[in-house]
C-alpha cells in the first residue's frame, strides 16, 4: 500500500509592508527615484531613505558633490536639496552640506509613532 500524499506545507503567514516601503516600491524603480511625492507625508517617508543611499558617511559635502550624487536618483536636485534642508535632514551652511542625524540614529529608520 502507498500513503496518501502528505498535504502541502503552509505558507508562512506574510508581513506587512510598512509604509515605508510601500512607498519606496510606488516612488522608486532601478534605485531610481521615478517622481518626487507630492504628498509631503510620502516624501518624509522617502527622504531618510534618499539621505542613506546619497550620503551615507557623516561628513561634509560641497554642494557640486551634493548635486552629483542627487542626480543619480532623480534629475531635480534642487528640489531634493531642499526637501532635505527643509526637513531637517541635511544642514547647509556657505555652501557646504552634512547630514543632520548621525548615520546610525535610529530616528531615521524608525519614524516616531502618533501619540510618542
């Protein structure tokens, strides 16, 4: 006699994507940031990301350096170098930029929750 078929293993139950992610996969193909959000919700949760592929050593950055490295992911550096000046993330002063946060600051790759 032969047994019966085992029944399929189960799946894993999936996780569910952060919002963050979520908009890295609506915003971003080819590392390569598509469009710059609108929304300025989205593009807060886009902008540490932008911080970390473009300026991951914690140091200074002449503003051609910033430009160039902007460039690779989306063609408005202008708006980026604002967007991150604005939000806190960059500094710039005389023409020289630094990341605001430490690299390994946590706040960066945890968002503060509503009500913290």
């Amino acid at each position: 006699m032969t047994d019966p078929p085992s029944p399929a293993p189960e799946e894993p139950p999936r996780r569910r994507l952060t919002d963050r992610e979520k908009a890295i996969r609506a915003f971003f193909r080819d590392d390569r940031l598509v469009s710059i959000p609108a929304k300025p919700s989205k593009r807060d949760l886009l902008l540490p990301v932008i911080l970390d592929r473009c300026f991951p050593e914690d140091r200074n950055y002449e503003e051609k350096e910033v430009n160039m490295r902007l460039a690779l992911l989306h063609p408005d550096v202008a708006a980026l170098r604002r967007y991150l000046v604005d939000g806190r993330l960059m500094t710039r002063e005389a023409g020289i930029y630094r990341r605001a946060r430490p690299v390994d600051d946590p706040a960066i790759d945890d968002p503060p929750k509503d009500g913290a």
